[in-house]
C-alpha cells in the first residue's frame, strides 16, 4: 500500500480527477495549501522576472495499492505539467494498513 | 511510533474527539478537506440516488506510540461509523521520530 | 528522503520561514489546522488558567534529501520555539521517492 501526496496547480486540478477516473483511481482527499519557493523559482514572462513564491497549489492524497502505484504517478505526472517551472511536486511513502471505517475491513479490501 | 489518518465525517467529529479523550487520547491536528468519490459511491434513498463526490470531510493526523495504535484505531472505527456508504478510512503509517519543540525531547518523551 | 511535518505556532511561521531560508530549505508546503489539546495543556498566566484546546496552528510538510534532515529540524526546534506549554511538535517519517512533476525527474533530482 502507498501514499501519494501531489502539489499540483490548482488549475490542473479537473483534468488530474478526470484522469485519474479514466484509470479506475475513484476515491482520494484534497486540500488547498500554500506552496513556499524563493526568487530561484521566479521565472521570467515578457522580460518581467515572477516570483513563484507563496503561490496557491492543491495538496492530494491517495492510497493506492501496490499495483497502482505506476500508473497513477505517470497518470498525475502527465497531466499536471505545464513545462513550466512550478507544476508541483509528487511524493511517494509507504502505509502500513487501510480500513474502510464503514465495514471494518482492512488490509487490500479498506482501499476501495 | 505511528501515524494514523482519519478522514471522517464531519458530523462524527465531537464523538470521536470525546471518544479519544476517553481512551487518553488528548493531542491531535486536524483540518477540512474535500474528499472525491465517483457515482459508484452514490446510494439510494427513498429512491433517489445521492452522488457522494465531492463531500466535505474532516482530516485528523494522530500520532501515537505503538502501544496506544490498536486502541486508537478501534475507537475510531466504532464511534466514526453510521453504517452508510461515506464514513471514511483511516490509513496506518510508520513515523521515525517527534519532537517536542518547547523542551527538544524525542522520541518517546517527544510524543505526548 | 524525509519528510518533516511541522505543527508550529502561526505567530512563529515568518521567522520559521526565514531560518529555513538561511539553510537552504527553500522549499515546501503549508496550511491551518486546529490543535486539539486538553486541560492538562492549559497555561497559568497572571492567575488565569488558559486552556490551549482548539488552537490554530500552521502546518508544514517538508521533505528533504537525508543529509538535510538535522539541520532541518535543529532549526525548527530552535527558531519555533517561545518557552511555553503549545510550542508544537515536530514529526520525521520515510519518504520514498519523490518527484519534479514538470522534468518527470525522481530521486534525489526530484526534491529541490
Ligand atoms: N521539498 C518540498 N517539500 C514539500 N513541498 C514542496 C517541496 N518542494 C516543492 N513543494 C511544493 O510543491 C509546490 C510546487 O513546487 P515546484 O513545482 O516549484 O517545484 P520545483 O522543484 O521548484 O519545480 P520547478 O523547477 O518546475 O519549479 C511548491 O509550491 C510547494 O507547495
Ligand atoms: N484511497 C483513498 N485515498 C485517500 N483518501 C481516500 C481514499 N479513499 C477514500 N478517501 C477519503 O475518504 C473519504 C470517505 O471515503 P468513503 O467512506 O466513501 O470510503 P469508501 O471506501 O468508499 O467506503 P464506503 O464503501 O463505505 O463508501 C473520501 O471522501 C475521501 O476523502
Ligand atoms: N500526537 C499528536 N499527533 C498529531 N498532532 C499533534 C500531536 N500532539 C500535538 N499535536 C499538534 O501540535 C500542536 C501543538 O502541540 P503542543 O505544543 O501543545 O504539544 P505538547 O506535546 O502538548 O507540548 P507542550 O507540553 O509544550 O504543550 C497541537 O495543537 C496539535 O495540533
Ligand atoms: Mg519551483
Ligand atoms: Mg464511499
Ligand atoms: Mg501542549
């Protein structure tokens, strides 16, 4: 079982959940959070130089199973880039155990 | 030392806090978030099928030493519960190390 | 990779913000959340008993490469810090690979 917190933009949000539906990836949490850079980030538009810092961005979190795990990184990796500097981050750990609170079950069948 | 996150409903909250305080459960951080489901999700009452996407849920991150994880979790799963589809997960995870940050003790004494 | 899950005082977050800066953490992730606490955390001020329960505190998640790890935390621990009861907690955990969602890039090149 893995955890997978995205950092995405906001505005990517729709395309990310329709994607992630389309690969049978149906259930995860969001928040929104604010993203700290510095002027390193700031990228240049038109010759006027924008710092990223204290931006906006859409915190998710999905547990998946083990045989998920590919698919819905390359799925978030895909459609959440711009190219730009800022897409966001994805961080992958590990979860011990899941249960669905509803039926008290645990193990594989607490995920979905 | 572990982490246990609980996504429940935001109706369930005051229970289960009351609940955790029984068991001397007394710390813990929580926020709002959004939780996406699809139609699948949805359930029928009086024969109209409600859509459970998009829900509003509440977010808790306890973090408690090993000993204290089997009855924390128990006591979510009995007092978040309704029976319907929608009451949550809870998701397990390891945790290395906390920190009290007024006195800079760890480990165990850094917990509670 | 760690991660670094911070519940600071919100009062402390710019300078919180600017220490990490100075070591070169320039990067990461935060929200409010509510700290439930219980009486046995209130302060006694003047007289008063003040009771910390329900407080708003600043979330922060920051994951970093393993050789940031201490000093990451020694200046939390440092920088958050007033002396009393409330100060928060500090929470290290495994991360397995992280991402730069705009090069597809892991590993170590995925972090900063
Ligand atoms: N090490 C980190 N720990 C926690 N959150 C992070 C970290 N790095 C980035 N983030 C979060 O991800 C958001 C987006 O980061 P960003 O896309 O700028 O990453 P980046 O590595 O600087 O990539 P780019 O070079 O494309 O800008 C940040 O605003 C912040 O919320
Ligand atoms: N795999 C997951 N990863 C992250 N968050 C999840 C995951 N599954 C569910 N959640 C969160 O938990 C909330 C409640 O989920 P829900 O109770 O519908 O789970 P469920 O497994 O569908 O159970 P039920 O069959 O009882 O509906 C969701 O709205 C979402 O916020
Ligand atoms: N075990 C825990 N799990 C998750 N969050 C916690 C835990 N303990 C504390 N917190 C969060 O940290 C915040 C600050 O905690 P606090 O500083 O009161 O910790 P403490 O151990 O009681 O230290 P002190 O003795 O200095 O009061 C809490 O309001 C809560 O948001
Ligand atoms: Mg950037
Ligand atoms: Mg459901
Ligand atoms: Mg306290």
């Amino acid at each position: 079982m893995k955890k997978i917190e995205a950092i995405i933009r906001k505005s990517k949000f729709d395309e990310v959940k329709k994607a992630l539906h389309q690969i049978e990836v149906n259930f995860f949490s969001y928040w929104d959070v604010t993203g700290v850079g510095n002027e390193k980030q700031g990228h240049v538009y038109r010759g006027i130089s924008y710092s990223t810092t204290d931006i906006q961005r859409r915190y998710l979190v999905i547990v998946v199973s083990d045989d998920f795990l590919d698919k819905t990184v390359s799925t978030i990796l895909e459609i959440a880039s711009t190219g730009n500097v800022g897409d966001g981050k994805i961080f992958v750990s590990d979860v011990l155990d899941a249960y669905r609170i509803r039926t008290k079950e645990n193990g594989h069948a607490g995920i979905n």
